[in-house]
C-alpha cells in the first residue's frame, strides 16, 4: 500500500464554545437563535493536527480533505477549514436535521470511500451533544483499527505506521496501528492556528462540493427521540464562615455531620 | 449540555477524571450564575489583571519621601474620630488593620503609597454625607477610592488620608430595557455591571483592561476613554445624571434619567473628570448601548505607521457604522506581552506595527461580507502584510489579549506611563524620539544594568490617543528626569494633551500648564475653592 496519506477530517458547526447555551422555550434543545457558531474545537484540533502532519513531511500527504454534514451554514465551517489547510471539501447538507452519530459515521464511511481516504482524524466528540461516539461507529463500520482520546500523533513515514499517545484515567498509554487509521482527538494534542488573510482568500477558491445523504444512500432517520432538554438545577450560592466553630456548627445543623 | 468543553479543559489542566472534573466545573459555573452583587469583590470570572492577584511583594518608596512633599494642614486621626466612624458605619466600614491597609495605600503600579491608618467603607450615601460633614468640621483630609486602578497615583493617600473605599456601595438600583438607561451605585464593578446589562441585551457603553477591578463611579470620577470611545462616545455623552457628596457633606442629587435637559448649568459635568477632588461620586446614572449581536476581529501585521493610518482612514470609509475598535501596538508592547504569556502569538513574522479592528453590528452575514471585503482591499494594495481575523469567540479574546494585557505585562518591574492626546501623523515619532533620548543617557537596554527596558507604544489610535510606556527594572529618578518634563513639553508643542484619558491625579498635578493656559487653571482652582474650601478632597493633587 502506498503510505501517502489522504486525511479526511469531518468538522462540525456547533454553538461556540465560548457562549453559553440556553434551553429552548419548547425545552426541544437549546436556542439557536441569534447565537453565535463556530467549528467545534475538537474538529479544529483534528483539522490542525492533519495541517500538522503536513508541514512535518510535505510528501507525506496527499491531500487534506474537510467534511461536514449539517446545514447549508455548515460551509462556513468549511471555508474556516479550507483556510487553515485543507485543501478540498464536501458538505453533506442534510438540512436542519439533527443527525445521531450512527448516521453521521455512516455517512462518513461513504465519504472515506468517495475520497480513498487512508487517515480519519476527528474530535472525540461534538460539544453540542457530547456523544463520543462517532469516531468508534466509523472505526467499526470500516473495520479500521482506531485510537482515540490522541494526545500525541506521530506518522512513521517509511512504513506507514502511526503511533498514539492517547489520554486514558490516571495517565497515558501509547498505541501503534498500520493505516487505515481512525484517531479521535483530545484538547492535549495541539492549539489550533488562526486563519490568515492570505489563506481565507486564497480558500475561497478552493473546491466545496454539496451531496445529500440520498446521493450517498445512507438513510438518516433518527432512531431516537428527544422527550425534552432541562438546564442544570441552579446551586445555591456559598457561605464564608467565620470560624471552624460555625463551620462544625452550620454542618451540624445541615445534618451533614 | 455545554459543560463539556469547560469540562474538557479543566480535564486537560486539572485531572484526567472526567466525572470528577465535570463536578468542579458545574460548581464553579453554578457560584458564578447566582453570585450576588455584594459578593463581586472577588472579580468572577476576570479576563483582567485584577488588583487581588497582583503581589504587593515589591512595595513602593512612600510619595511623601520620593516626590519630597510637605503634609498639609490638615487634623491627625484621635481615637474620637474613629470612635465617631464606628458608631456610623457597620463593622466590616472600618479598616485599621496594618495588613488590610496595604492595598489601599498603594496603587495599582506600585509608584506612590501613602500611609493612611483608615479605610471607611460606607454602604450608603448617607454615610457618605455623614462621613465628609465631619471630616469637614475636623478638616481631616480624604481619599476617595474605586477599585484603585488609577495610573495617575490620584486613588492613594499621599500621606495619611482617610480612604473613603466605595467598594460597599455595589447595588445596581435600576435598569430600563426600553431607554437602556441604568442606575447604579458608584461602587459597581465595570464588569459586572457589563454582564448585568448584557443579560438584558445591553452594554455598558465603556470597555477598558481594568474592568474586572475599576468602579463604575471611578471611570465616571476619571472620565475613563477606554476601548471603544470611538464607538460609545465618552462619558461626558453617555452619563445622564449622578449623585455626589460635597466636602461639607451636602448631597447633589442629580441622578436625572433624561437625556434632554437645558435647566440651568449642567453641573454633572463638573464630577465627570474631577478625580475626587469635587465630590465623592455615589450613584450613576447612564445610558447604555444595545448588545451587538455580531462582532469580530482582525489582527493585522504592517510595515509602517504610515500603513497604520492609512488602515485607519480606510477602516472608517469602509466598515463606518460598525468599527468598534481601532487599537495599534507597536512591536515592543507585542515582544512584552509574548515574554510573559503563553499565548500562541496570531501572526508568525513579526512586524513594526500591528492594529486590531474590532467590528460590533447586529447581522453577522452583513458585517463578515464588509470586514472581508475591507481587508482584501488592504491586502491587495499593500497597505498591510499580514493578517488574521477571529474564527470562533475564542481566537477573538485572545486577540483581544495581545492589546489588553499590554498595560499588566509592562509592568513587571514598574512603569512609566504617559497618555497623551497627539495629531496623528506625529504619535510614534514622540516614542522614537524618547528612545532616543533614554538610549543618548545610556539607561535602556536588553540586559540588567540598564533601568529601562524600552520605549514602548500603544493605544486607541482611532481617538489619537497614545500610550507612551518606559517599563522599567527598577525605578530610577535618572529616567524620570529624562523623561519629565520632555515629554510634557513635546507634546505641549504639537498643541497636544498631557492627559488624554488618565487624568492628572498627583502624577501630573505639576504639569496641568502644558495643556492649560494660565486663565483656565484659575477657573478651575475657583471652582475647587468654592466646592472644597477646606481642600479636604483629595489633596497634592490635580491642580
Ligand atoms: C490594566 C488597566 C487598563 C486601563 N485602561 C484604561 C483605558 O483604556 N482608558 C482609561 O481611561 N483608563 C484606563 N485605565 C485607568 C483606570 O482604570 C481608569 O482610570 C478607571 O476609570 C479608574 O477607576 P477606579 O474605580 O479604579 O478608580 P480609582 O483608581 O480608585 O480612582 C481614580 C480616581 O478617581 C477618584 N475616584 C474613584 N472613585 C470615586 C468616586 N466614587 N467619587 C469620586 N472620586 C472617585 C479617585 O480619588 C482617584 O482620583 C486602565 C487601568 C489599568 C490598570
């Protein structure tokens, strides 16, 4: 096989990390109205750590490949994509629709195969739903190896291996697999980079190609259905004490001791 | 839902536990949501340097020896006095403690300290009048103070002033959502009130670095430019009304909420600036700006301050109704601030000058088109090399970082500041022609054994206001005679302003004249004779 690598890296246009998000009226989900998006920083971690890979070894890779599935707005996020490295994209417009990860890894799986793509790097998961799943589903259904939780990648350029520093409870544990690979990313791996001027122009004449679901035969219908989205109940506000005595005393009266 | 990136983070930073560290950050998140308005000393959630983490481990010389100053005739504090502020004012309105006193006494860049023996903490405008009739009567002098982020050493005792701290009087007292007007105590953090009116849909109409730590009645005591004055006017156009006490404890009430209003003097104007030397500022009324619903940034690399301005004048043509912000920093300030942060700096050459653009509108789709079109224009022309723009609510603060932590970073070892209003052609040429001068007397340089580090420029260029900054080693009177009264009289021959935003405080009490012709300055100590006959306020400073 050859060990030029063709990296897909799907991204996902998701509520900013930095906003903090309200329930909707209709307690459906939250409210998406007038608040602002962005590329989920997992996604942007994965994408920087493909651009990475390159600038290690330009001969290393082939091409950069960005995917999103969501709405027409999703090409925004593709453009931000496209100006921080990737060289090509596809959109798989699938409306409003809220997609479960099972779909969206399938749906994956035929980008993989539309783009002969031998590396998969993705978030760990989306910070709107918080899943963790994907990546996993898309392992499965192409029956790659996969390391997840990356905190370190390293590509051996002569043998086509790949070894992973990944974040496990109480320390680290480092894995090593053949391509085709499936990495999921974890906030250690890297900072992403801004998008200069140069390459925002420069991205807008790069390709973005649309599909739909339909085009790529994967059915998207959900298999589970939201009840109804609460906020977290609200903590009620600390106390200074002013003393270890009205400490032991508050406790007591509290009935915690 | 959204905990989870917080959650990631912390996990990144603190533990590898994910269900241990999602309870720490759900905890923090639920304090900050229901913390109440008396409990905001502690400046949740801060992206500013804040009083409370700077280490007063250096301590400065004290005012009275290092500037030679004589103690007016002024009453010592007896056991009377206090006992009298006692029965006043609650427990906690009282502080002697020698430890306690220490932030009080010093400000902000550890330059002056005083020596005072007392802080009041009043919780009321009553206590107020109370507190200022009797130092009146006992001709004891006051301070009055904020959040004590002044750079004009205006918020500290010069010897043993009373501190009269508002911190206490922290209430927002009223909000309209229809008018935007807000009314509130002069002890609010400017923080907090922005988040306050940001719930609402609104901001305040005023922005600056020390915003986690400033009073809303200290920006209006400073008349504080800030950020976006090029966008929200200044405080002489958005505050509408306000309370003051009078040195003989007589209350001003003019906390109008109209924005018409031509019945006689408009005597609030008077308080907006005065530094405490007036009146101490206890309540506020102001008029607010709705929130922008899209806002973005640009950080932009260029070659000369010529590109600068010309950036400018397009910026203004160009993106007009929603430039926010127009900041330039030169390669120094940019140097300072990547020697002491971690941050990944935006751009990778590095370059004589650089300038974030802010842009605030309320459609997102409208304002990217414009900011796009707008940049690739300069890019063509040439008239800037290098560029990034914000691509998530994170890369815009920490854009925002690399202009607002100039001020903390400078300051590490101590700072010379000067704030000086210029024509703008000849802004950086006053920070060329001071390094200069420091390098002719040997003083700056790269390693130890010079005083000063380097000449260092910044600020809101869109206001022709400049920051010129000698950050230092150690302070060293050789600098500061080289630089004072230099730069006063360099600025005072472009017809410019030795104080644009700062105020004069003790640091510039001596050279008002360079601004000033003679005949103003007697209006003005007029004005002080007939409000403060006692000159109890505020004394060795302003005029
Ligand atoms: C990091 C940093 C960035 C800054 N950026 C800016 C900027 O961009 N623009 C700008 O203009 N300034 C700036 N400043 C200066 C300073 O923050 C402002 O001048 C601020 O408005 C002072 O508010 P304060 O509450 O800290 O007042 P203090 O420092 O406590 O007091 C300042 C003066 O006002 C008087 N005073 C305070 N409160 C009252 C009151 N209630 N009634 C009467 N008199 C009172 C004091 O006696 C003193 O003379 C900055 C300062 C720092 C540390």
């Amino acid at each position: 096989m050859s060990s030029k690598l063709r990296i897909l890296v799907p991204v996902k246009r998701v509520i900013d990390s930095a906003i903090r998000p309200r329930v909707n009226k209709a307690q459906t989900g939250v409210e998406t109205q007038g608040v602002k998006f962005s590329i989920n920083p997992f996604c942007d971690i994965a994408l920087e750590e493909a651009i990475r890979i390159r600038e290690g070894s330009k001969s290393l890779v082939e091409k950069i490949h960005a995917v999103s599935a969501g709405s027409i707005k999703s090409q925004e996020t593709l453009r931000t994509a496209l100006a921080k490295g990737a060289d090509e994209s596809t959109l798989i417009d699938v409306g409003d629709k809220d997609l479960e990860p099972l779909s969206v890894a399938k749906l994956l799986a035929k980008v993989v195969e539309a783009q002969d793509s031998n590396l998969v790097i993705l978030g760990k998961q989306a910070i709107d739903n918080d899943s963790n799943q994907t990546g996993q589903l898309l392992a499965g259904l192409l029956n790659w190896p996969q390391a997840t939780n990356a905190s370190k990648v390293e590509v051996e350029e002569s043998s086509g291996s790949v070894t992973v520093t990944r974040e496990v409870d109480g320390g680290s544990e480092t894995v090593k697999a053949k391509l085709p690979l499936v990495i999921t990313t974890d906030l250690r791996l890297n900072e992403p980079r801004y998008a200069s001027l140069p390459n925002i122009m420069k991205a807008k004449k790069k390709p973005l190609k649309v599909v739909k679901p339909d085009d790529l035969g994967v059915d998207v219908s959900s298999r589970l259905e939201i009840l109804k989205v609460t906020e977290p109940p609200v903590r009620q506000a600390g106390i200074i004490v002013g003393s270890t005595d009205e400490l032991i005393e508050r406790l007591k009266s509290a009935g915690a001791v | 839902m959204r905990t989870s990136l917080g959650r990631a983070i912390s996990r990144a930073r603190i533990s590898s536990r994910v269900s241990a560290s999602r309870l720490s950050i759900n905890a923090s998140r639920a304090v900050l949501a229901s913390q109440p308005f008396t409990e905001i000393g502690n400046n949740a959630g801060s992206r500013t340097p804040a009083i409370s983490y700077r280490a007063y481990s250096k301590q400065a010389k004290l005012t009275k020896d290092t500037y030679h100053t004589e103690r007016g005739d002024y009453g010592q504090l007896t056991s009377e006095d206090i006992a009298y502020f006692k029965s006043i004012l609650p427990e906690n309105g009282v502080v002697q403690d020698k430890t306690d006193l220490e932030i009080y006494n010093q400000d902000w860049m550890r330059k002056y300290r005083g020596s005072s023996e007392l802080v009041l903490k009043p919780k009321t405008t009553e206590q107020v009048s109370q507190i200022l009739k009797y130092c009146n009567e006992k001709k004891l002098a006051v301070v009055p103070q904020g959040g004590n982020t002044g750079l004009v050493g205006g918020s500290v005792p010069v010897f043993d002033e009373v501190v009269i701290s508002l911190a206490n009087m922290n209430q927002i007292q009223s909000f309209d959502p229809v008018t935007g007007i807000l009314v509130a105590d002069a002890g609010v953090i400017l923080e907090n009130a922005d988040n306050f009116l940001r719930e609402q849909g609104f901001i305040f109409p005023l922005d600056l670095g020390a915003k986690g730590s400033c009073h809303i009645g200290g920006n209006v005591a400073t008349n504080a430019g800030g950020l976006r004055l090029l966008r929200y006017g200044s405080l002489h156009g958005s505050v509408l009304g306000l309370q003051a006490v009078l040195a003989d404890g007589t209350i001003y009430n003019g906390l109008s909420k109209l924005r018409k209003d031509n019945t006689g003097y408009d005597l609030k104007q008077l308080f907006i600036g005065s530094e405490g030397t007036l009146g101490i500022i206890t309540a506020v009324s102001i008029l607010c700006a709705p929130k922008p619903l899209a806002v973005n940034a640009a950080f932009l690399g260029l070659d000369s301050f010529e590109q600068v301005q010309k950036t400018f004048g397009r910026a203004k043509g160009e993106l007009s109704e929603i430039l926010s912000a127009f900041e330039c920093m030169d390669a120094n300030s940019q140097n300072i601030v990547a020697k002491y942060t971690d941050l990944a700096r935006p751009l990778e050459g590095s370059h004589p000058f650089y300038v974030l653009i802010e842009t605030s509108g309320s459609n997102k789709d409208h304002d990217d088109a414009k900011l796009e079109k707008f940049l690739e224009g300069l890019l063509e022309d040439e008239v800037i090399a290098d560029g990034v723009v914000a691509q998530d609510e994170t890369q815009l603060k920490n854009l925002w970082q690399w202009r607002e932590l100039i001020p903390e970073k400078l300051g590490h070892g101590g700072v010379y500041k000067y704030d000086v209003s210029i024509p703008l052609a000849d802004m950086f040429k006053l920070v060329d022609d001071v390094q200069a001068r420091l390098e002719e007397a040997g003083v700056v340089g790269d390693s130890e054994e010079f005083p000063a580090i380097a000449s260092v420029g910044y600020g809101h260029i869109g206001d022709g206001n400049l920051h010129l900054n000698v950050p230092l080693r150690r302070y060293d009177e050789k600098v500061e005679k080289l630089l004072e009264p230099f730069v006063y009289e360099w600025v005072s021959k472009v017809n410019g302003s030795i104080s644009a935003e700062h105020g004069l405080g003790f640091a510039k009490k001596n050279y008002i004249q360079y601004s000033k012709d003679a005949g103003s300055i007697e209006l003005i100590r007029d004005l002080k004779k007939l409000y403060d006959p006692k000159a109890i306020l505020n004394p060795y400073k302003y005029v």
